[in-house]
C-alpha cells in the first residue's frame, strides 16, 4: 500500500499536466479564427449600423402592381406650346404711370405754384410763369393764353389762396390740353375688312416698340391682332416686331429678304388679316428723317398701296418727346405726306418737357392718343388730359 501512493499521485500529477497544456492550446487557437469574407460592396461603400442584421419579418413586401397600357403607342412628340404673357389692360394706366410723369414733370407744377403763391404778382413775375411755360415746350401761344387767363382771374377773384391757385393753374392747363379732342383709336372692325393703323415716324423714336406694346393693349381687349413688319430697312427691326408678337400670340407678315419694298410687305400683312378675319392689323414702318424726299415719297407709297384693300383707319405718328421743336418740324412734314390720325408722344418719363403734348396739337390739330412712360412692354398708356394734368400740378 506504502508502494502504491506515489504512483497515484504521479498518475494524478500527470493528468493534471495534460489537462492544462490541452486547454492552454484550445485557447491560443480561438485568437487566430479568421473571419468569413465580407460581402462585396460598391467602391467608396462605408458599411453602416445593421449592414449584417437580417431583414425584420414585419418588412413590407414588394408586389407586382398591373398598370394599363394604352392601346396604341404614337410616335409624335409632344410640343409644349410656350407661354403666353397675359397683357394688362390699358384702362387706368395713365394712373399706374402716374409717378413717372409726375417725377419727370412737377419742377414745372411745383414752378409755376411757387411763382403764383409769391406775395405781389407783378409783370416781372407774369413773365417768369410764361418762361416757365416756355421751358416745358408748351408753345407761345398756349402760354400766353394761360398766363393772360390767370392774371385775369387772380385780379378779378382778388384771391392768393394756395390750393385755390393750384386748382386754377389746373383748369387753365386742362382747357389747352384740350379734354374735347376725340382720342379714341379707331381699331374697330369693319364688314369684311380688318382695321388697318400704319405707325409712322423718324429714326429710334419708339415706333416698333409701340407697336409691340399697342398689340398688347389690343390683346389685352380680347382682339385678334396681325403685325406687318414694313420696316424692311433695319435688319433687326423684323425679328424685334416678331418678338413682340410671339408673346402674346400674335403672327407677324414679314419678307425674308432684307431691303424688300416696304409697300408690298405692308400689303400682304392687310392681305393676311382679311384672310384671317382679324380685328386690326398694325404696320410698322421705317424710321425715316423728314427731310429725305425719297423716303418720304416712299412712305406716301406704302399708304397708297395698303389703300388698295380699303382706307386706313389711323396713321399713328411716333414723336420721341425728348426732341422739342425738331418733333414739331417732323411732325408738320408727316403730316403733309400721310394725313396723321394721331400722335403717340414716347419718352415722356424721361423729360421735363410734357408741354410739348400741348404744342403739337396745336400745330397739327391732331390728338395725342397714347403716351409712352417707360421701356417696360405695358408701359404705353391712353392719354388722359385730367390725368395727365393732375400728375404735373399735384
Ligand atoms: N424711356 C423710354 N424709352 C422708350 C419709350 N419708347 C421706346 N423707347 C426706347 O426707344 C428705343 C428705340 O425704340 P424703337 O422702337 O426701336 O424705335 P424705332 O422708331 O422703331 O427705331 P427705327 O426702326 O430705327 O426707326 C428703344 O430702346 C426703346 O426701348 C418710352 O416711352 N420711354
């Protein structure tokens, strides 16, 4: 028995020595396991929270939905039709543009308000109210009277009240503005014929541009409106009048070739208004300078040319207002050629000088129609005496 002790505990003392070195290279194996390759992903892939996680079985799944299919498939591709401005009505826009006429013209209100409210009214100061009159290219006689007729008054009423001197300022500025001139454009349709207005005038007055802006005030009043470009001169002057055109859906009778006669274009365009029994065709014409005989004889020729559908309903004579006494000159010259109807006076936001709507009336005994304030396309409004009045004494 004392033999066999020893050999238990070698036996024990061995076991133990095996156990231990087992689990010692179990554990040491762990640490190496490699680990199964990742999934492929796309390059720059960073992976996120949940990229090994499985799909939760409460995931929506995906169906097959039926869809209709139409029973023929065309080939047309679809045109989407631009846009078209929607025009402002001309109504009450003098009263829009107000602020434009009234920047450019109250030194001359204001002038004439201070010169009247001084405490004695002698001839010196008379005669400064009729330069300051003079100034704004209002004509010596329209001035005259105006000053003749408040002298007269303020004596006679014996009154020095300041609003009781601008309301007289504004009665005496009315009356030779002239309220009973018919301004009216004559743009109405008439049996089988469109209205024809020819637009006339010198070199960068405004003319295409007011023809494009009078088309929309056309539109505006629910016309159907045909453009003829007879300015066949200037290269550009086309396109430009197309351009206008195409905003508001109105086609332009225009020649492809540069130079073209200017009478035949004029023509086709009240050819093509008859044809498409429109309301009103509009002619713009050449800016041409009044004292070139042969354009001005080439201008009498477009009217009698277009005269051959019918007679022309307005001959529209575009006068940038910047230009004072030459804009009379011009005006006496058109006139002799063509009979204008009506005066289109434009640029009168950019000067002081609104007498000249007085001026030229009298010298042609013809209406300013409209009046052009600015370069934005409904900035041409029908002229308005009170109105226009009102925005020179307020
Ligand atoms: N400030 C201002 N500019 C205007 C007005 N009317 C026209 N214009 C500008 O005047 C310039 C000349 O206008 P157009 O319409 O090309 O003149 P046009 O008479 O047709 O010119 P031509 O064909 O060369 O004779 C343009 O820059 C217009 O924008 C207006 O009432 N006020």
């Amino acid at each position: 028995m004392e033999l066999l002790d020893p050999i238990i505990a070698l036996v024990v003392l061995l076991a133990v020595a095996v156990v231990g070195v087992g689990a010692a290279l179990l554990t040491r194996g762990r640490g190496r396991r490699t680990l199964p390759p990742a999934p492929p992903t796309a390059p720059g892939h960073l992976p996120g929270v949940g990229d090994d996680a499985e799909v939760p079985r409460d995931s929506p799944t995906r169906t097959v939905d039926v869809v209709e299919l139409p029973d023929t498939v065309t080939d047309e591709p679809v045109v989407l039709e631009p846009a078209l401005d929607r025009p402002e009505p001309a109504a009450g826009r003098l009263v829009r543009l107000r602020e434009r006429l009234a920047r450019s013209n109250s030194a001359l209100g204001k002038g004439l308000l201070a010169l009247l409210s001084r405490d004695t009214l002698d001839e010196g100061t008379w005669e400064e109210v009729e330069d300051t009159l003079l100034l704004a290219d209002i004509g010596v006689d329209p001035a005259t009277e105006i000053v003749d007729s408040l002298r007269e008054r303020v004596r006679v009423l014996g009154t020095r009240e300041p609003e009781r001197l601008r309301e007289m300022l504004r009665e005496e500025l009315i009356r030779v503005v002239d309220p009973g001139m018919d301004r009216s454009l004559k743009v109405e349709r008439h049996g089988e014929r469109p209205a024809v207005v020819l637009v006339v005038g010198v070199n960068g007055t405004g003319k295409t541009t007011t023809v494009g802006k009078l088309a929309r005030v056309l539109v505006a009043q629910d016309k159907d409106v045909v453009l003829g470009a007879a300015d066949t001169f200037r290269a550009a002057a086309a396109d430009q009048l197309q351009t206008w055109g195409d905003r508001v859906g109105v086609p332009t009778v225009r020649s492809d070739r540069d130079g073209a006669d200017p009478a035949a274009v004029a023509f086709d365009a009240v050819k093509t208004g008859i044809e498409m029994e429109a309301d009103v065709v509009l002619v713009d014409t050449a800016g041409r300078l009044q004292n070139k005989a042969g354009l001005m004889d080439e201008l009498g020729k477009v009217k009698r040319v277009v005269e051959k559908h019918g007679p022309v309903d307005e001959v529209l004579l575009v006068l940038d207002a910047t230009t004072g006494q030459n804009g009379m000159q011009q005006a006496r010259v058109f006139s002799e050629v063509v009979h204008v109807t009506g005066i289109v006076l434009t640029k009168l936001d950019g000067t002081a000088k609104g007498g000249i709507v007085v001026a030229v009336q009298r010298a042609l005994g013809v209406p300013v129609k409209l009046i052009g304030l600015g370069e934005g396309v409904d900035d041409l409004a029908p002229f308005e005496v009170e109105a226009f009045v009102d925005a020179i004494v307020s």
